[in-house]
C-alpha cells in the first residue's frame, strides 16, 4: 500500500473515531504536512520513524 493510501486511511480512522479535545488541534497540524500523519494520540508517547518503504518496520530509523 502506498504512503498515500496509508495516509488516507489513518485519516479517515481518526475523523471517525475522533480524538480527545486536548490533542485534536496538534494531530490535526501534523495531518496537514504532505509528508507525515499520525497513528496514535496516546498521551505520553511520541514515535517518529522512518520507512523507506510502507511495511518496511524492520528497516525503520
């Protein structure tokens, strides 16, 4: 699956779960940049990783 697709669907997933109201204003800021998205709003954590390819974990930096 594409990096567009991927995208797509996590967005689509969180506009119908929805977020808390805390965190909603900086998901959506990061949503809004071409290049990432966001899969979780766990409080406390934050991940970010890179992927040379979709599904490539093994391979993440």
């Amino acid at each position: 699956m594409t990096f567009e697709a991927q995208k797509k669907k996590a967005v689509e997933r969180l506009r119908i779960r929805g977020a808390d109201e805390e965190i909603a204003p900086i998901i959506n800021r990061i949503n809004n940049f071409d290049d990432f998205f966001t899969t979780s709003s766990c409080s406390g954590r934050i991940v970010l990783i890179c992927l040379p390819e979709i599904g490539a974990k093994r391979e993440a930096k």
